[in-house]
C-alpha cells in the first residue's frame, strides 16, 4: 500500500503535547500537564449509572441522534434564551466532527480567530477550503474582529477566493476571556453583510467563573446563519465519551443545512454511539445533580486559574483577566531582554524551555496561528486537580481547594518556574 509522500494537516498541537508528556511520564521524569484542555475530574456517578444502564443498545440510530438526545438539547439551548426545534438538532461523536462535518457540508473558505482552537484552521483544510485568519480584539478572544472581518472577507474575494463561514468560540480557548455582547452583535451584523455562516462554538458556555454574567450567541442576533455546538466534553469532564450537539439555524438556510449535514454524517459516522446518547440527554435535561456538578467545576476552575495568573502576573507576564475556563494565555514580552540574553527568542522556545528545566508542559501562540512566534504560551489548569479520583473529587468539594497540598504544590511550581524567569540575569 503506498504511503503518502507529505501530510495534508500536522497532528493536532494539544494531542501531540499530551504523547510527549506521557513517554516523559512513563520514563519516570515528573511532569505539569498543562498543553490540553483535558478535565482531569471524575465522572458523576449519576451519568455513569445512565451510561451502564444503556450499555444493550447496541443498534444504529437515527443519523442526526435519538429522538431523547435532540429534544434535551432543544431544552438546553431553549432555557439559555434560544428557543430550538428539535428538528433542528444534529447529533455527532463528539463537537470536534461535527464541526469539520458543518465545514464540510458549508463548503469554501472559513474565517478563523487568531489566536484561535488548534483544528479550526487544519479541518478547514481537510475539507478542501483554506482558513482565512482574522485576528480578535485584546481582551475579546474568540470572535474576530468585526471591522477586520469585512476588510479581510471583501479583499479575500476580490483575489477569487470564497470564505462561506466564520468560526467564533464563546467563550474562548485559548484566552478564557469571554467577549463582550456589543462585538458579538457586532460580528453577527458583519455575518449578515457578508453573507457568512456563523460557526458559534460554544463548548465552554456553561464554565464562566460568574454565572450572573452568562456568555452572549451569535445566534441571537443572527438567527438565521448561525450553528452553535457544544457536548460533554468540558462542562461534564467525560472527553472520552465523544457526543457532540449542533443548533441549526432558523428558517430554509437551516433546512438546507440540515441536509447537507445529515449526508456528510451518513457518510462518516452513521449516528452517535447509543449507550452514550442516553447519557448526554439525561445531561443535557440538567436535573439537579448535573447543576451542582457544573457549578463545582466552574468555581474550581476559576479559583485555579485566578491563583496561576496571579502567580505569571506577579513575574511580569502580561495576561488579561480570565473569566471563563481552565485557559491562560500569558505574554511574557516584558521579559523579552532577558529570556533573549539566554537564547530564548519566541513562545516555542520557551515551551520547550519550560518543559526541559521544569517539567512543564503548555502551548506555544504559534499553536493558535499567531505569526512570528511571539513570546506568549496558552496554558491549562485542567490537569492541576489531583493524580486520583479521590484528590479530584476532594478539590471539587474543598471550600478553598488552594488549600489542598496537590494543587498548592502544583501552583507553587508553575508560579516557581516563572519567578525564574523573571529573575534571570
């Protein structure tokens, strides 16, 4: 069988990190995992019981999803301000194939944020388009700037090109900032003018740290071009379960749309895996033992990350304020003399700095398809929690989890290894 002589894509930056973190781990070397947004928390056992309970459904479903699963989605999305035919629902193995499907059944070009998720720009190649990288407004992650946008869309096609959709992440990876209602209406508005597609990921919306400011949808100003997705992954800390939703648009684009995505599932997955579905839509309802699992999660999520900036902050990191996920995406600029006087030049060599001299592991900007390797890193405090079921499930219930000797030994090394940053000569 003949090999392919080149790769159409690299492998994915956060998949590729976690291999070389775990040879480093199984050769005995101690290592901070904080390059993937992995959630290192143990299942609810409300959701696994409804998992082991569905394990004799074994036959293909329908293609878009169970009957149960759409309608729970519908309710989800319903009780956040958008009201959702479940006719309108698809249902994939996981967020992440679902949204190369929607670039694959959208077709073209896809605008995509700079700094943004790793794959938006591989699986737009994937799918025979090329990304058309607009980059956010500081402290605004995840949605392209509006005024940008146009200038970069109108010029795009001019050259021939033909960008169909712009992909948003609300709230965002890599910032864990969340941008303001005005720039998502404001990029909704730019959509309609352009004709675009908007692509709303939306897998973070239920983890930001105050949930009286809950994040804003496209899909409310733009109803009729907007697809917003999410799944169990984050929310629900269950990566490996792969069950994915998407919220198509209003009216006959998402009709069209529906068909379209409906064909390239038939064609790639056949339907979400069963057992799982029966889960996801047991979650998806939200009884009360799912809120308070959410809501756990949200605030550790928040007290580690606030302790882990405060940490690059004090060492001279520049960093927004981080009000949502596990994320932070530090800019060590103000360190540039001195890292450069020690033959560190750009974020790249700086990850391999951190991981080579402290065992840890974070992201390079260049990851998120920044230009020029600048000197800021994306890391992940998902991972900080505990080696155990037991030491996640005690940070999850821990009035003050800094307090907890895993996870202050973990802060106190990231927070050591930058102070040695700042203090090189």
């Amino acid at each position: 069988m003949p090999t392919p002589t080149t790769a159409p894509v690299p492998m994915s930056a956060t998949l590729a990190a976690d291999e070389i973190l775990a040879r480093r781990q199984r050769a005995g070397q101690r290592v901070l995992p904080m390059a993937s947004g992995e959630i290192g928390l143990p299942v609810l056992p409300e959701l696994a019981d409804r998992l082991a309970r569905a394990v004799h459904r074994t036959a293909y479903g329908p293609v878009t999803g169970s009957p149960g699963l759409r309608a729970a989605a519908a309710g989800y999305w319903t009780r956040r301000g958008l009201p959702t035919d479940p006719d309108r629902v698809v249902a994939g193995p996981g967020s992440k194939a679902l949204l190369f499907a929607l670039f694959l059944a959208i077709g073209g070009d896809v605008v995509v944020p700079v700094p943004g998720w790793v794959s938006y720009g591989a699986q737009t190649r994937l799918a025979g388009g090329e990304p058309l990288p607009v980059p956010v407004a500081p402290g605004r992650g995840g949605v392209p700037d509006p005024d940008l946008l146009r200038e970069a869309v109108r010029r795009a096609r001019a050259l021939g090109r033909d960008p169909r959709a712009v992909v948003v992440t609300v709230p965002d990876n890599p910032t864990g900032t969340v941008a303001p209602a005005g720039t998502v209406r404001r990029l909704a508005e730019a959509a309609r003018e352009l004709d675009l597609t908007v692509v709303s990921d939306e897998i973070y919306h239920d983890l930001v740290h105050d949930p009286a400011a809950p994040p804003d949808s496209p899909a409310r100003y733009a109803p009729e071009r907007t697809v917003v997705t999410t799944g169990l992954t984050k929310n629900l800390a269950v990566g490996g379960w792969r069950t994915g939703v998407a919220r198509l648009p209003d009216g006959e684009p998402g009709r069209v749309l529906h068909a379209a995505l409906a064909a390239v599932a038939s064609q790639i997955w056949s339907s979400p895996p069963a057992p799982v579905q029966e889960a996801a839509a047991y979650a998806l309802a939200e009884p009360p033992e799912v809120l308070a699992r959410v809501g756990a999660s949200r605030r550790l999520h928040g007290t580690v990350a606030r302790a882990v900036a405060a940490r690059l902050t004090a060492a001279g990191a520049l960093l927004a304020p981080v009000t949502a996920t596990c994320y932070l995406y530090p800019d060590l600029t103000p360190l540039r003399d001195r890292l450069a006087a020690h033959g560190t030049t750009g974020g790249t060599a700086l990850a391999h700095r951190l991981l080579d001299e402290h065992g840890i592991g974070v992201l390079p900007a260049e990851a998120f398809g920044e230009p020029g390797d600048p000197l800021r890193l994306r890391l992940a405090t998902s991972r900080l929690y505990g080696a155990t079921a037991e030491e996640q499930q005690a940070a999850l219930d821990a009035p003050d989890p800094l307090r907890l000797p895993w996870i202050r030994t973990a802060v106190d090394h990231v927070g050591s290894a930058f102070d040695g940053l700042a203090a090189l000569p």
